[in-house]
C-alpha cells in the first residue's frame, strides 16, 4: 500500500465531513427527519398500531435507522455528483496522490456520517423510552449489520452520483430506499397487510434487516433472518461495487 | 533546448468522432504556449492526455521527460492543471482550499504556504470566507494558486479566461507572465486571438485534429502577404474605455 494512502485519505474525509457539517440542510435530512419520524409514530400513529409488543420504540427503532441510512447516502450521491461536474476530481486525479482515495474517501465519510447520525438517533431513542438487554456481541452484530447496509446503499449512491446527468437524477434513486422500510416490517408487523403486499414486504431485504436488528435488541434467537439479512447486504454490495466501478472508470 | 512537452502523433476519438488525428508539437521549458482553436476542436482533449485524465488511442505523450502512458505517476509528480471551470471547493474557505492541496502534496508547511499564497494573490482578506462567496475573478485567482502549490514545472491552463470579466482577464494574463518569468512552463489554451498574442511565445493552431500552424507570432505573421501601411485614427477600444471609466471610479473612492 503507498506511504501517503491515509494521510490522502483523511484529508478527502476532513473535507466531506466539513461538507456535511456546513449543510444545515444535510443534518436536518439525516438527523431531525428520521427523529420527527420517530416522533410521529410514536406519539401520533403508535397508539392505533398493534405490533404484539407493549414497547413501540423498540419495535420501531431498526426501521428508523434503516431511513436514515437511506437518507444519508442520498446525500454522498450529491456530494459526489458536485465533485465530477465541479471538476474537483479532475483536479485531485491529475495531482500524484494515491487516486483511489477520491472515490474511497466519499465511501468512509457516508460510514461515519452515518454512525453520528445513529448515534444521534439512538440517544433520542433512549429518552423516548427504547430499552435493550442486548450484550456487546449483539450490539457488535447490530453495528455489523447497520455497516454493511451503508455501504451496500453506498455503492448504489456512488453508481448514481457518477453517472448521473442533473442534481436531481443524483438525489432521486434515494426516494424507493427511502420508501422500501414503509412496505416491510419496520412499522407495522406484515401479517395485517394483504397478501400481494405482504409476500413483497416479508421477501425484501429491509424486512430481514429489521427482523433481525430487532431480535438481537431484544436477545431474543435470530434463527434465519441473519443470514438472509447479510446475504441481502453483501449481495447489493458486490453488486452495486462493480457497476460503480464501471461508472468510475468511465469518468476518470 | 530542452523540451517541458513532447508529442508525436496524437490521435484519439470518442466512438465515430476523430477529435484528434495526429497531434504533433513540442514545448520548450520555461516558455509559454498557447493552443489556439475554435470550440470542440480538441484543446482540452490534449490537456486531459497530457495530465493523465484520458488515455490516448495512439500517438506518444512524453511531459516533463516522462511517457503519459507508461509513467503517468511521475508526469503527476511534473505538472498542475487548471481545468476549464475553477476547481475549487465552494464549501471551503480560500484558505481551507490551499491548505487541502498543501497537505495533498504532502508539504511540511501547509499553513504557511497557504498564508504566502493568499498574499500573492490579494485574497488575504477573504481567506477565511467560503469560496461561494468569492467573484469569478477571486475564484480563478484562488484555482491558479492551488495549482502552484508544490511548485510544478509545468502548468496547463485550459480556457483560465473563459468568462471572466476584463479586469479580471488582466489579473490573470499577469499572473500567467509572472509564472513564466520564474522558469515555469505554461501550457495554455484559449479561443481568444488576443489572448494568445499578448502571452505566449509560441503558439499553435489546433484545426480538424492536427496542429495547422505552430512558431511565434512573428512566424505566424510571415504566413500572410506583408503588411501595408495604412493610416486609421485610433479609436479606443470597448475595452480601454470600460477600464479606463472603473479606474477613475476606483480613484473617486480612494
């Protein structure tokens, strides 16, 4: 690996990370959303919703963390996009640094950004009354899970953030991942949904997520979902890695 | 004289389109070339190859005494580009901006090139300003000093005039003799005639994908029938007159 590969890379993150933190915008997005989100469904919607469990923030947590991870990267898609139509990476590409930190730099600033924000959010949660007897190693888990759902929503950003022709092509594949948590089990359990939209919501990646963050939350035995949960995520992954790949090699 | 720039035989196309057809032409160091061409001929297609963006179809590149091809590293390690829109960081201050390539180069001092650069440039003032706030004219002056850090030996300007307004255009036209007259090569390009005649020592006329005509204004000149002596009163131009008209605003104010 080349000497300078860190030093380059936390320069490209300080320079997101001040990005994220000079957009009020942005932080509304990522942070205040899916809190007022959380807000509404507790306090407003929450009493009419029969999930089976007497603690609706915990029910409902994963799947509020699966939106702003959503909302997150719609963002890095932005960033991106502003960063090939500025001519900033052309510039960056044309200095002697190591010019995979250009792309890579984008993808550790949605990680981190994304932990503050549920970070964020968790606490929020705490307040709110959301209670887990999870142990470390769930948690460990949780964060696993979370980490590779950024970055399988990451690479698809990065796809669209390269080869998008308008800011707003750059920002609108985020609104079906926005959307997806809505048709699953994060806020109502699916067995009330007809059948059509019940067999989508249980065969969904975000429903196996959100089963499975819940379960580890509550120690209670994942069996399956874990498994579909992460196949789900590396699987988008790889796959959202070579096509972004594809549309960065076609840019530089 | 030793060559800044080699190239032999460019070609490169974008699917059916041959943009260039076999580029030949050579820059000494230390002295400014222009490339002159109408839109689309292909200016920036060369720069783009010669700064390690695109890789030519055939034809050889050598910068700096490095292949494009074989040894882009090195050609980066060469070279600065400033691309046809200012590169800059709008989110940034100036002085974040400078600060960012600094440590990009990996320069001991960041801070202190930072500070010497921003003096140079008269941006000392707005240096702690973000760059949204900045006027065309302070956004090119502030990309040409990031383009200096690390202290290349070639830089390549691609249209750095291009909608600025006159004073500013003269901010820049100054700035780029400056360069030359400390020993660095500049590669420019430009649609505008005069821009080319006021700075360069050579220039070469880039048209349908080969350089058509390549010397000094001098040689350029030899091309046409010799000049006749004709008297015509001299008009100020649109362009004294606008300057002429702020300076004496400027002055009011002082």
């Amino acid at each position: 690996m080349n000497k300078h590969f860190f030093s380059d890379m936390s320069v490209m993150l300080g320079r997101s990370m001040r990005h994220i933190f000079r957009s009020m915008d942005t932080i509304i997005t990522v942070t205040i959303m899916p809190i007022a989100e959380m807000l509404l469904f507790v306090y407003v919607f929450g009493g009419a919703i029969h999930t089976g469990t007497d603690n609706y923030v915990n029910y409902l947590l994963p799947g509020i963390l699966l939106i702003a991870i959503a909302s997150g990267i719609a963002y890095t898609s932005y960033r991106l996009f502003i960063d090939v139509q500025g001519g900033i990476f052309e510039r960056f590409h044309s200095m002697p640094i190591v010019r995979s930190t250009v792309l890579w730099g984008h993808v550790l600033t949605s990680l981190v950004s994304n932990a503050i924000s549920i970070l964020v959010i968790i606490l929020v949660a705490l307040i709110m009354g959301f209670r887990s007897s999870a142990g470390v190693l769930s948690w460990l888990a949780v964060i696993g899970i979370l980490a590779l759902y950024t970055l399988a929503l990451t690479w698809i950003a990065a796809i669209a953030g390269l080869s998008a022709k308008s800011v707003d092509g750059a920002g609108a594949f985020a609104y079906p991942l926005l959307f997806l948590p809505f048709i699953s089990s994060a806020f109502v359990p699916t067995k009330s949904m007809p059948t059509v939209v019940r067999v989508f919501a249980e065969n969904q990646p975000v429903t196996s997520i959100v089963d499975a963050i819940r379960s580890l939350l509550a120690e209670r035995p994942v069996g399956n979902d874990i498994w579909i949960a992460l196949a789900w995520c590396v699987g988008i992954m790889l796959a959202a890695y070579v096509f972004a790949m594809r549309a960065y090699k076609k840019r530089a | 004289m030793e060559k800044a720039i080699q190239v032999n035989g460019l070609q490169k196309s974008y699917e059916k389109l041959h943009v260039l057809t076999g580029v030949d032409f050579e820059v000494e160091k230390g002295c400014i070339f222009a490339l002159l061409g109408s839109n689309g001929a292909g200016k920036t297609t060369i720069v783009k190859i010669l700064t390690t963006l695109l890789k030519q179809d055939g034809g050889t590149a050598v910068v700096n005494g490095f292949d494009v091809a074989s040894k882009p590293d090195s050609v980066r390690q060469s070279i600065s580009l400033t691309g046809q829109f200012a590169a800059v960081d709008e989110i940034l201050t100036g002085r974040e901006n400078l600060i960012m390539i600094a440590k990009l180069r990996h320069l001991k001092n960041p801070r202190q090139v930072a500070d010497a650069l921003l003096n140079r440039f008269g941006l000392t003032d707005a240096a702690d300003r973000r760059v949204s706030t900045y006027s065309g004219g302070m956004r090119r002056r502030l990309d040409i000093a990031m383009s200096l850090i690390g202290k290349p030996q070639i830089i390549f300007l691609d249209e750095p005039t291009n909608g600025l307004d006159p004073e500013a255009r003269l901010e820049v036209w100054k700035t780029v003799k400056e360069l030359a007259n400390n020993g660095t090569t500049v590669f420019l390009t430009t649609q505008y005639l005069d821009e080319a005649e006021h700075l360069a020592d050579r220039i070469a006329i880039l048209h349908e994908g080969k350089i058509i005509a390549n010397g000094t204004l001098a040689d350029l000149k030899k091309l046409f029938p010799p000049a006749k002596a004709e008297y015509v009163e001299k008009q100020p131009t649109l362009e004294e007159i606008f300057l002429a008209i702020i300076g004496k605003k400027e002055q009011k104010v002082q």
